[in-house]
C-alpha cells in the first residue's frame, strides 16, 4: 500500500514536470504566433506546474493555489536558501504579472506586447534554473 502510494507522487511528478515543459513549448508557439496573452498564460502554467512538481519532490503536498509567489515561499521555506528568496525579490513584478495572467486569460481582455512576454519567458527560464540547481 504505501509502495503504491509513493509511485502515486513520483508519477504525479513526473507529469507534472511533463506537463509544465508542454506549457511552457506552447508558449515558445504562441509567442512566435504573436499569440502574448496566450503566451503569457502557459508561461505561468508552466513555472506553476513545475514549482508544484519541485514541492513534490521535496515531500510536501503542494497547497490548492495558483499563485507561482506562494509556492516559490513554500519552496524557500522548505529548503531555506536565499537565493530562492532572492527570486522572489527579483522578480516580484514579473511574478506578479505572470499571476495576473492566469486570471485575466479567462475574465478581463489583457493584452501583453512581445516584450513582456518575453522577459515573462526569461523569468520562468531563470526561476527553474535555480530551483533545479538545487534539487538537482
């Protein structure tokens, strides 16, 4: 019971990270499309799913929350580095934007210029760096 239990979370995961790669080749699409409000969601679906993953990683049950601030908190809560908080100072702006994105895609006509979705895209790209460098 508890074998199958464990391969339970390592699967969920496993896709989870699949599922934020998706997200975040979609994204790559939209963007050359011309596609940024799109973009900028999937980007966000993307890093979100990944954190979730990287929190399962570490044993913890992610919480029911779409914010990509919180779960990056709970990440350095857990491991206590401060370059994870250093992410949070860093990019409190770009973070803030990319939750706003996933809100807006679905109630609010928000448009993005190609510029923000791309240090939207850089953002995403540096903050799973990090992290994967420490999980390893």
């Amino acid at each position: 019971m508890i074998e199958e239990l464990l391969l339970t979370k390592r699967e969920e995961t496993e896709h989870l990270f699949e599922r934020s790669r998706r997200f975040f080749e979609t994204a790559l699409l939209q963007i050359d499309r011309g596609f940024h409000d799109l973009a900028a969601f999937s980007l966000e679906q993307s890093l979100q799913l990944y954190l979730k993953a990287c929190l399962l990683r570490l044993g913890i049950d992610y919480p029911k929350t779409h914010s990509v601030r919180r779960l990056l908190e709970l990440i350095h809560d857990v491991i206590g580095r401060e370059d994870v908080k250093g992410l949070l100072s860093k990019y409190a702006v770009e973070l803030g934007s990319l939750e706003d994105a996933y809100i807006t895609s679905r109630y609010v006509a928000r448009s993005y210029s190609r510029e923000e979705v791309k240090r939207l895209k850089s953002t995403v790209e540096e903050i799973k760096s990090v992290v994967k460098g420490i999980l390893g």
